[in-house]
C-alpha cells in the first residue's frame, strides 16, 4: 500500500472546480481511492493550517507514480497548477498492525 498526502491551496475555485470533476477518473483508472478529500483539519501538533488537505491509497507505490504520470492526470495537474498551489508527499511502506507485533 503507499499514499499520497496532498495539502493545497487553491487560488481560483472556479478553475480548481474543473480540476477536481478531471482528478478522481484518473486515480480510479490506477486502482487509486481517496481516503480524505477536503474536509477540516485541526493541528494536534505544530504550527499547520492547510487549506485544502487531500489523502489517496494506491495498491503500490509504483501504482502511484503511474497514476501522477499519467497523461490523463497530466491534463489535471496541468489545470491544477493554474488555479492551487500544492506539497504531494508519496508515502510507500507496509501497514503496521501493533497485534502482529
């Protein structure tokens, strides 16, 4: 399994609108959910107000960075980077379950 954590900050939500009806096809087409898609955030921790915070799960890592070169989510970004600003972080590793310790 690998994520991918996403904060934004959209700067234009009439463009990001068309970004976010284009996005979800193409992580659906590389096996790609999305665990979070906006919602609030509260820092517990730190300093750390993001905008817009998104969470995706991917079957692999390599099934992430298919996704995120793909030319259909290149056509997305593309518009996403005329409208948001945004830190994506690939988290690759196995889950971990304490009772299998």
């Amino acid at each position: 399994m690998a994520l991918v954590v996403v904060e934004i900050t959209v700067t234009n939500p009439e463009m990001y609108k068309e970004y976010m009806l284009l996005a979800p096809p193409t992580i659906a087409k590389h096996k790609g959910r999305y665990l979070v898609r906006g919602g609030t955030t509260e820092a517990l921790e730190g300093v750390w107000k993001p905008q817009r915070f998104v969470v995706l799960e991917f079957p692999s890592a390599e099934a992430a960075k298919a996704w995120w070169s793909s030319p259909e989510y290149t056509r997305a970004r593309k518009i996403r980077e005329q409208c948001a600003t945004a830190r994506m972080l690939l988290v690759d590793g196995p889950s971990f379950d304490p009772s299998k310790e």
